[in-house]
C-alpha cells in the first residue's frame, strides 16, 4: 500500500473522529446558588473542575439579595464602616442594590470562567430569606427539564440544625434531594459552607466530605475583588465584602496558603 493512500486512510478516520466528537452531546452542570458570593466562597472551586473537565456549565442565582443589612447599615450611613472607617451615605435604593448584587454575582462567574449566557437568574427567584422547598423544587426542575441528565451541585439539605446554616441554604439542597430521591436529578453534589464546616462535621458524623480544589486561583483572586472592590464613582460598592468582610478575607488568606476548597459530598443512590 502506497504512503498516500495510508495517509488517506488516516485522515478518514481523522474526519470521522472529529465528526463523532461533535455530534456527542456535551455534558452539562448546574449549579444553583441561593445568593449572590455564595458561587464564589463555596462553589468556586467545583465550577473551574466542570469547566476545565468540558462540561458546559450553568450557574443559577435563586434569590434576590435584597434582605441584606448591608444597604441601610452601612451603604446608605446608619452606622459607620469597619472596612473604610467612615460613613458611605451612598443612598441606594432596593431595587438598585439588587441590581448592584446582580453585577457583582455577574462579574464573578465571567471572571471564573463562567459563559456569560449561562449565567442565569431564575425566573422564579424570590426575596431573600423567604425561599421554601416548594418554589425552590420549581427553580430547580426550571432547569433540570431544559437540561436533562445533568449533573447538579447545591447547598447541604442536612445543615438546617447546624449553627450558621442559612434557611435559603439548606432549603436548596432539601428540594434537590427531594428531586434526587423522585428520580428527576441523576447525579448530585451537596456543598458545605467552609465557614460551617466544623460544626456540620460534628452534626452529620456519619457524612464523609469530599474537596474540590481550585484550578487556577488566580481566577478565583479575580472573582472575590468583583465583591470587594470599592469604587463608588464608577458604581462599585464592594456589597459581598461589607455583607461578610470576614469570610472573604479567610478566602483570601486561604488562596495563599493553597487551603481553599469546596467541601461537598455525592449522592449516593
């Protein structure tokens, strides 16, 4: 057999495999988060692993953030800021704080990698604080039914009596499971906060956690300065940090020492 024609026979099967590859549906992750920051202090870490590992994924904010003291207290001068010693008396209305999250929960994801058109916020999103199993079963399966078969990521269902557990948080993960357990959601990751990681380890004892580490931390820096970045004349009003200063400077100091992960555990049939 001449040398072209093995040259031939190789770039057929070059061709075919290339054509195989594209028609193969690609793998999709859905990751759904109860408020803005919490993608990037607990879920950071697994986001860049499903990119970097050629799922196409998908971030889903549930509620709207608007419950934060962060707004009167801080932002519009009620009292006077720890971080910047002084007060802001930046008079932002609710509606424009909620957007102001938005673009910072926004900015966040593009800067972990995050396609901007699979940045979502669900059409049923609700007040923050008020999320109950019901409406987050229905943000949920929104997407679940848009994206069959994909593998989903939340908050910990068991973290309801552990102190530090967020009501919006555990509900996520309650209604996941409950999906899980119906047979809706074929694969399911839950995630603990780091900064309830302890005590949700004495609680649930008999749960093993598991860690996803950071890809590229340099994303990850860039993703937590979208939430501390403080540049009123240019709209930027650092919500994330005023909110909880405290976890984002332990992320911060975690990134350097190469400590940050995601801690979750696998639902197991």
């Amino acid at each position: 057999m001449s040398i072209k024609k093995i040259i031939g026979i190789f770039l057929v099967i070059g061709v075919l495999i290339y054509s195989l590859s594209a028609i193969e549906p690609k793998k999709t992750a859905l990751f759904f988060i109860p408020h803005q920051d919490d993608e990037t202090l607990t879920f950071s870490p697994a986001i860049q692993r499903y990119i970097k590992d050629g799922y196409d994924v998908h971030v889903i904010l549930s509620t709207d953030g608007i419950s934060s003291s962060v707004r009167e207290d801080l932002l519009n001068g009620s009292s006077v800021c720890n971080i910047h010693n002084e007060r802001h008396n930046l008079e932002i209305s609710q509606t424009e704080f909620t957007k102001l999250r938005d673009i910072e929960y926004t900015q966040a994801l593009i800067d972990l990698g995050v396609k901007q058109k699979n940045i979502h916020i669900s059409r049923f999103a609700v007040k923050d604080g008020t999320l109950d199993k019901d409406r987050a079963k229905t943000i949920i399966s929104d997407y679940v039914e848009q994206y069959p078969n994909s593998k989903v990521f939340t908050m910990s269902n068991t973290s309801q009596n552990v102190y530090g557990g967020h009501n919006d948080h555990y509900t996520l993960g309650m209604a996941a499971k409950e999906l899980y357990d119906e047979g809706k959601i074929n694969d399911l990751d839950l995630f603990v906060e780091f900064y309830i990681r302890e005590n949700f380890e004495k609680k649930n004892k008999n749960i093993k956690l598991e860690k996803y580490y950071p890809t590229n931390s340099n994303q990850i820096k860039r993703a937590t300065y979208s939430y501390t970045n403080f540049d009123p004349k240019h709209q930027h009003y650092a919500i994330g940090d005023h909110s909880v200063s405290q976890l984002f400077s332990q992320v911060k100091q975690d990134l350097y020492n190469d400590k940050f992960v995601s801690y979750y555990y696998n639902i197991k049939r």
